[in-house]
C-alpha cells in the first residue's frame, strides 16, 4: 500500500495534524492529480473554526494545482504529467443546472460534497490506514495527492508559475465570477472593494482589465491597500482613519461607484459596500459568512434608489477557468501578484493560524 502525508483536521473547531494515508485512486471520470500547491483560503478556516458545518474526519483543502499522476476509467485526458489547475467548484457535469451551463450551482457538488464530504458516487476517496473514511472538502487538496472529477481539470501553459498558478482555482477563479457573472461589469464603470485580501485583489485585477474607470480599494491595513494599489487600484482608503462612505463621495464626486464587491463575510462590510453605490448601483457580496450571520438592509432606500444585492459563490467552472488561465497566460494578471508566503505541508496548521491572526497579506501557498 503506496502512502501519502495528508493535513487531517481530526475535528472543528481543531488544528490540522500531518498523518501517512494511502494515495487515493481515481474512479470512473477522475483524475489523480499530484499536489504542488494548494492555496490557504478563508473558506477552509471557517471549517476550521467550526463555522461552517462540514462532516470530519477530513482533509481540507480546495484551490490546487499540480501534475496528471494518473487517469480513472473512461477518461481520456490530459496525458500524466501535464501541469493542471483546478477550480474549487468540481462540477458533476449531469445535474439540471450543469446542463445549462450554471455550474456554479451545480447540486451535486452542493448536495453531495460541500455537506457530506464525498464525490459523486456518494462515497468518499480518502482513508486512514485502518479504513476509516476522511471526508473531502472538494477534492482535498491539502496533501501530497488528490483525487479531482475530470470536469475540473485544465492544463496549465509553461509561461505559468506552476505553485502560484493553484489560486487561479478559487481566489481568481471567484474575483473572476463575481466581476465577469454577477456585476456585469462594463468598460467605464466605477467600482469599489471592500476588504482588500486575496479575492478582492484578484477583483482589483480583474476589473482592470474589464476596464473600469475608477477602482477604489477599502481595507484596514496600510500594507493591503498598497498592494492594491499595486494591481490596479486608482485610489485606497484606510477605514479605520477615515469615513470610509464619505469619502468614496469624495471620490466620486458625490455620485458613489457603480459596483461595489464585499470581499470579507462580515455584517460591517456587507453595510459598508451597500452604502458606497450610487442610484441604480449594483453591491456584490462575495465574502462567505460564519454560520447564519445576517446583515441590516435599509429597505426604503434599497427601493427607492433601485439598487441591487447580488450574491455570487464562483465563476462557471468548464466555461471560466480556461479563459481564467488564457488572461493569465496573457499577463492580463499574474496569479504571482497575489501569492506572498509559502509553507511546507508540515506547517499547513501553522498557515492557517497566521490567517487567522490577519498576517497573510494577499494568498499564501501550502507546497506539499
């Protein structure tokens, strides 16, 4: 039996642990895919933190990038050896909602993976050495092997960072959704982020390149705002020194932006974005919230003024992530802006507890 190391977190709220696993096989439609890098996301600490509920024992992990190790049953492609990346949301490619193309909703992966843990079949792909079953948060990308649906499998260009290509899968991957699906939006527009950390970056870089007029990044940290400033951010504005809603007045000449991004989860946030769009503006809440956590909405002025609250989880995994890696390949932007730290696997604990504290600046990478 051929072994693996795995980042186990053996219950939430918990630490992850580094244990010797069997290296999982791929099944009919799958791909074994050998880890170089996996992204440290907000979304795997709320497991963390137990807040989101998800089954444990199990393996986090869900923005990676890597080399083909081997192919399941049935699949053709792409040939081991290939460096892959792949998105967070593994769509099944069979539900209602894949066959429209909506596979940012897709059921399965909602149904099956995000509450139970497990692939498609129902079962899981991970296991102790004594055949306890380890639950996947996507495909468990925080070990040295992990096993991926071959609908979220797409090869990488040699002009690529291989380690720092594996944030395209969710950091980009959802900046990428939210400017392109839910605001819409167009050449000339003013935008705003607030919560300048990995995705509202990406959303920075993105929105550049979409060719918004102004782009004004919020944050309470000098040292994120200058980095935004570095990606594509004409102005910055430190909420902790200044009204930060007053000031995009300012900015915008009294009018506030077209589309603002809330990039965090946090019910002050979340306030903050509403309060900065102008007439007819369009807020986007991407950041993902502990539990139930609920934010006040000033109903008459949300009527009144036409504006529109717009949620928005991912990109369109087949549909995005290729054009995703193209305009990367194209220096439209450069996943490696973002990435600012490394930990070997052995520390993956270590990574997410430097998250926690608010050291990461940008994205940090585990590198099994």
């Amino acid at each position: 039996m051929e072994t693996m190391k795995a980042a186990v977190l053996e219950r939430a709220p918990g630490g992850l642990h580094i244990e010797e696993i069997p290296i999982p096989e791929p099944r009919e439609g799958e791909v074994l895919v050998k880890v170089i890098a996996c992204g440290v996301c907000h979304t795997d600490l709320h497991v963390i933190k137990a807040e989101v509920a998800f089954p444990t024992p199990a393996v986090l992990g869900h923005e990676i990038s890597g080399t083909i190790a081997a192919l399941g049953p049935g699949v053709a492609g792409p040939a081991p050896g290939t460096a892959i990346a792949c998105a967070f949301i593994m769509p099944c490619g069979r539900c209602r909602l894949c066959a429209i193309g909506r596979d940012d909703l897709c059921d399965n992966f909602f149904a099956m993976n995000r509450l139970r843990g497990t692939l498609y079949d129902g079962t899981t792909r991970l296991r102790r050495q004594d055949g306890t079953p380890l639950a996947m948060y996507s495909m468990a990308g925080l070990a040295e092997y992990a096993v991926v649906p071959a609908t979220d499998v797409f090869p990488l260009p040699s002009s690529l960072p291989l380690a720092e290509s594996s944030v395209l899968g969710c950091a980009v991957f959802t900046a990428f959704g939210a400017v392109r699906h839910a605001a819409d939006l167009r050449g000339g527009e003013r935008m705003a982020v607030v919560a300048a950390g990995g995705v509202g970056l990406n959303i920075i870089q993105i929105a550049a390149a979409f060719g918004a007029s102004q782009i004004i990044a919020i944050d309470v940290r000098d040292d994120k705002l200058e980095i935004a400033r570095r990606v594509g951010a004409t102005d910055v504005v430190n909420s902790t020194g200044a009204n930060a809603t007053e000031r995009v007045r300012e900015l915008t000449d009294g009018r506030g932006v077209d589309v603002a991004f809330e990039a965090l989860g946090r019910p002050e946030t979340f306030t903050q974005a509403l309060e900065i769009i102008g007439d007819g503006g369009r807020m986007v809440a991407v950041g993902i919230a502990p539990g139930k956590t609920a934010a006040p909405v000033e109903i008459t002025r949300l009527v009144r003024r036409g504006l529109r609250i717009i949620g928005s989880y991912g990109a369109r995994t087949r549909a995005d992530m290729p054009e995703i890696i193209r305009l990367a390949a194209g220096g439209t932007f450069r996943p490696d802006t973002i990435v600012t730290k490394r930990f070997p696997l052995a520390d993956a604990d270590a990574a997410y507890q430097a998250l926690a504290r608010g050291e990461i600046i940008g994205r940090a990478i585990v590198v099994p």
